[in-house]
C-alpha cells in the first residue's frame, strides 16, 4: 500500500489532499526563525485552500498580526470541478452566509480574503475573512486566479501532485516566491531539474517524518478491504488520513539550513566503519569499493552518509542527497537519466546489454558492469565537492 500511494494520488484529477496544520507550522517557523520579517507587508495567495478544509488559510489567518501581513488571499475549487461531489456537503459557514447560493456553490470557485479587523474585537484572525463567489470555477490557470497570482508576493500551498510541473512553471511566469509541496522524485525532471542544479529553487527546511506526508484525503478514497495498513490509511474523528511517500517542500525563499554542511568520513573510513556500505556494496556490486560507471567517468554512491569527503572527481549519488544539499559544499554537475543523461554526457547502454535490463525505458542511463551483468542503480545526481578536505 505505502509504495502506490503517490501513483493512486496522481490517478485523482484534482488531487485533493490536505497538509496537516503542524506540518505546515514546523515549515513556516523555519522561515521566521531565520528572517522575522520575510512575511512583513506582503501579500500571500493561497490557491485552491478552501478555509473550510484547509489549513494553510487556517494557518495563515490566525498568525496574520503576527507575522504582519499586508494581506491574505485564499481561492477553492467550485464543487463541480472536484472528482469527489458526492462526498461533498456545504458547512454552515456557507449555508449561513447571506450570500450562500446553492447553485453558484456547485459551479463556482470561492475567494476569501483577509485585510483587517471586521468583528469589532481588535484583532485580525479566520472570523475576519470575507468572501464572494468567482466568475469562474477557481482553477489556478483561470484569469482570475492568475490575476490573484499577480497581485500576490508569496504563493503557499500543496499544488495538485499530478499538476506540480505546470504549477510551479505558473508561479515562475510570474517571477514569484513560494513554498510549495510535491514529490522529491520531481527533482529528476527535465524542467525542474535545471531549477534546483542553478540555485533557483531548493528543497525547504523541514523533513516530514520518515520522507512521508499525512495528509487529509476525501473519505470516498477509503477503502478498509484494501487499505488493511493502518500505519498507512485510516480513519480517526470522521477523517480519513492517507501516508503518501516521498513527500518534499520546494521553495526560492532562504530558510538558512540548505548552508548547513554535511558531515562526512573520508573514503577509507567509510569502506572500514560504515557497514551498511559494505552490505550494499558487496551485494549489490560484488566489490568492496566504490565501483566506477562503465559509461561516465564517476563514482557510484549508493547512500548520501557513504559520500566521501576526501574524493575530487564526480560521484553519482541518490535523489535523497537534495535533503542534505549545501551549494557552498558541492556542486551539482548534472543528472544521469533520460535527457538530462544525455546532456550530461553519459554514453547511452549498449543495444546488446539495454536487451538484458528490463525496465529501464532509456538507454541515457548510468551504469555498472558486474561480471558480465549491467547494473542500474536508480536515478544518480552527480555532485562534485567544491573544496577537498585534506588528508
């Protein structure tokens, strides 16, 4: 169950699953903590984060003094364009609005916006929020959202997972800053890969525990014949909380620990007291070292704490290292996969050896001859440190 979690979530169009509120506090603290200021006088836009059911304009609106916000805006889905309608029900918060239309609700999006104390009680929080009905039915790609995107300076929430791509171009259009949720296996990819090898995005300050998000799913999805795990899925208080892998924050906004260095042991020391190593090497590789690439001149590591600190050439380590990554430590080289592989400059997998790899849909691959058997280890970034420690 837990390793198809993120492929069942990408078959759900509109991908409607909700971060958890202290998952969202953990990451936005790291930003406070390292500039106090970073929200000061800005205007954030949440899109598709229906108060109601999202946390982030919870999360928002209750800090907004606090982190002195200029203004909130948070946008939600018409009901209409959801996947899941039927499991949907208008809260009270609708039905006793004034401006509820039953109709409208089905068919059009929602904005909510938060500028000041509306209640009389001397303070700006979630009682404050106004809002009207859209023209339209609240897509990102819609006019209106994009006429939002453009008013905004900050863009907050967790994008469809299947639309992350697009998502994070549409706010790059922009030239926008944000904090955003998606797959660390995004980082492999031809349009996002370049971003985070230049420095223009990276990976945010905080680790959802164990690499895996809780996220609040539509009860519909729930299925107790098939979801026997309840480590993975299960419900509690009416909610039905679904673990999804591999679940990473990506941002362009400093947070200061993407400086911090990663403490490593020379080569030596490594193939003497890193015995999971050692395992991995001799299992998989049938040596005990570093194995080389038969087509790219680099090193293979198959662990991010197995990097040596005293190597100078190229090493082709886990996606995993981008949780680790100091750009004043290493220097991302490229990636050996698809096209980036090739423009990396790997020689494609021979015809004869590509035969006997079932699986791999691209010769552009690194990898490494065992006897006369190829290995491919999984996607490979290849890094470079910028400064040797010495001997």
């Amino acid at each position: 169950m837990a390793h198809s979690n993120l492929a069942n979530a990408k078959n759900v169009k509109n991908d409607e699953f909700y971060t958890q509120y202290h998952d969202i506090e953990k990451e936005i603290n790291a930003y406070i903590e390292y500039n106090p200021n970073v929200f000061k006088d800005k205007v954030i836009l949440l899109p598709c984060d229906d108060p109601e059911w999202s946390d982030f304009t919870k999360y928002f609106a209750q800090n907004f003094e606090k982190f002195k916000l200029k203004k909130l805006i948070s946008t939600s889905y018409a009901v209409e364009s959801k996947v899941y309608k039927k499991g949907y029900q208008t809260t009270l918060f609708e039905e006793k609005n004034p401006k509820f239309d039953k109709k409208k609700t089905r068919i059009k999006g929602k904005i909510f916006t938060l500028t000041k104390d509306k209640t009389g009680d001397n303070k700006i929080d979630i009682n404050d929020l106004d809002w009207k009905y859209m023209g339209e039915d609240g897509d990102f790609r819609s006019k209106e959202v994009k006429k939002l995107r453009d008013e905004a300076d900050i863009i907050i929430t967790n994008p469809p997972f299947s639309l992350f791509r697009e998502f994070l171009a549409w706010i790059l259009e922009a030239n926008k800053k944000f904090i955003i949720i998606g797959n660390l296996n995004t980082v492999v990819n031809k349009e996002v890969f370049p971003l985070i090898k230049d420095n223009t995005i990276w990976l945010g300050a905080t680790y959802f525990n164990g690499g895996a998000a809780y996220f609040i799913a539509p009860k519909e999805l729930y299925d107790s014949q098939k979801m026997s795990n309840e480590k993975n899925a299960y419900m509690k208080d009416g909610k039905f909380y679904w673990r999804v892998n591999g679940i990473r924050w990506y941002t362009n906004i400093e947070h200061g620990i993407r400086y911090r260095p990663l403490q490593l042991m020379s080569e030596k020391d490594n193939l003497k007291f890193n015995t999971a190593l050692v395992n991995n090497l001799k299992k998989k590789y049938k040596v005990d070292y570093y194995p080389k690439y038969a087509n790219y001149d680099a090193i293979d590591i198959p662990m991010v704490s197995a990097i040596p600190n005293d190597y100078g050439g190229e090493m082709g380590v886990p996606v995993s290292f981008m949780d680790k990554y100091c750009p004043e430590q290493f220097e991302i080289i490229g990636i050996g996969i698809g096209a980036l592989g090739k423009k990396l400059g790997i020689i494609p997998i021979p015809k004869e050896i590509d035969k006997s790899l079932p699986g791999h849909s691209s010769v552009w691959r690194l990898y490494i001859m065992v006897g006369e058997r190829a290995v491919v280890p999984f996607s490979r970034i290849i890094i470079k440190h910028k400064k040797i420690i010495k001997k």
